[in-house]
C-alpha cells in the first residue's frame, strides 16, 4: 500500500476555528501533513497567533475572518480562498458558538446557536462544497459530539456545577448527522466526500468526581486529548478514506458503545 494514499502534502485545507479545544490540536496536526492550511473564525487575532506559531515551525497556516452565520462573510471567505489557492481539497467544520449556558437560557440564544450552527454549517457546505463538486474533488468533515447521537448522562455531573446543560448543542450536533448525509448524497457524484465525527469528552481539568465518572463509562478510560481526534481528520480528509461518505465515526474512547 503506497504511504501517498495518506498523504495530503501541498493540499489546500479550511478549518474553522483553530484557536478553541479542538481546534488548536487540530491545527497542529494538519499542519504538520504539509498541506497548506487556512484558519477561519471571528476573532482573526487568536488566529493569527496560531498561524504564527506553526509558521515559525516550518508549516503553511494562514489565518482569515469568517462570521460562519453570515452568508455574505461565508462567500467573501471563498472568494479569498479560491483567488489565493484555487478550490478547497479539503474543509473541516470545526467551529461552534456556545450562546445558551443551561436549559432554560433565553429564546433569543437558541435562535443565536442556530443562525451560527445550523444554518451557519449548511452555508459552508452550500458554497465551499458546490466549489469543490465543480472542481470533481474533495472531503468535508464535521466535527459532531456524541452529544448528536446520545442524551445528557445528568449522573456524571452530580456534585459539580456542571449540570445545567443546554439543549441547542444537543439539537444542532444531532442535526450535522443528518446533515452529513445530506450533502454526502448530493456531491458523491461529483466525488466530493461528506462525513461526520463525533468526539467523547475532552480533558479540561473539570473536577475530579467527573473525571472519575466519565473515565469508568469509557474503554479505553480516559477523555479525550488533544492529539486523539487529528488522526481521524487527516484519514477522512485523504485517499485512504475514498470510498468512505455519509459516516458519523465516534472518536470517543469507546463511550458510545459500553
């Protein structure tokens, strides 16, 4: 089997967000693949911190602005894109807005999180994903929870401050399955490929009763970090993965299937 098959060296990459949780190990894998990759999110300067620091290592990262709920800042993105690289190989749907901070937050943040998570994400996929279909190439992943396929476990949470946990994360993760599926449909014929991941728990020193909890319901005993998610990215961005669209992977340690 020829090593190229994972390869993505000189290929043009958007991932959104790059400065967060996941995005910042994201970043750093990618980039290490030689692929050119470009960062978008509202807060440019965050970016560009990141873009500096993978530059200084010798890697090609660039950092735009994108307003993902905007779909005048989605096709201003693409046409920076495509007059700079040429069409897209690959683009991974990375950000996410958290406006609604428990169950019974305000209307108006539910209907935030979704101009920004569900119609946001159709955007990018209606233009950068058509790009790529007339170009005849290309793999988008989106980065899901397990949140999209599961309920809350309110048990891990009992005695922390953790509990109170929204329902617009749960509505928008589950919709990208489907929405996934979707667009796997639509540009599969044209060779553009559309999958879904959906990353476990993330370590990010939550308290220790959680860290307990979580850890005994997974297999493999621990959360995630942030090296465990790159590896799936850059096989469902590359060759080796060309026969693979419409999946929603967990990346979750074996949480989903105890």
């Amino acid at each position: 089997m020829s090593p190229d098959l994972f390869s993505l060296q000189d290929k043009v990459i958007l991932l959104t967000g790059g400065a967060g949780l996941y995005g910042r190990g994201l970043a750093a894998m990618l980039a290490q693949t030689g692929a050119k990759i470009v960062l978008a999110a509202r807060d440019v300067a965050k970016l560009q911190v990141v873009a500096d620091e993978e530059t200084a290592k010798g890697h090609h990262v660039f950092a735009e602005s994108l307003d993902q709920g905007d779909e005048a800042s989605v096709v201003a993105l693409h046409e920076r894109i495509t007059a700079r690289f040429g069409p897209l190989h690959g683009l991974v749907n990375n950000a996410v807005l958290r406006p609604m901070k428990g169950a019974n937050g305000a209307v108006e943040q539910f209907a935030e999180s979704m101009r920004v998570n569900a119609t946001g994400v159709m955007l990018m996929h209606r233009h950068f994903g058509a790009a790529m279909a007339e170009a005849g190439r290309g793999s988008i992943v989106n980065i899901g929870s397990i949140q999209g396929i599961i309920g809350p476990s309110y048990e891990l949470y009992e005695g922390t401050n953790m509990g109170d946990m929204p329902p617009d994360y749960w509505f928008h993760k589950g919709g990208m399955v489907n929405l996934t599926r979707f667009y796997a449909a639509l540009y599969g014929p044209k060779s553009v490929r559309v999958n879904c991941l959906a990353p476990g728990g993330f370590f990010n020193h939550q308290p220790e009763s959680f860290l307990k909890r979580y850890c005994e319901h997974t297999m493999l005993n621990r959360m995630a970090d942030e090296t465990d998610l790159g590896g799936a990215v850059i096989f469902l961005l590359s060759d080796a993965s060309r026969y693979i669209t419409g999946v929603n992977l967990p990346v979750d340690g074996g949480y989903t299937a105890k």
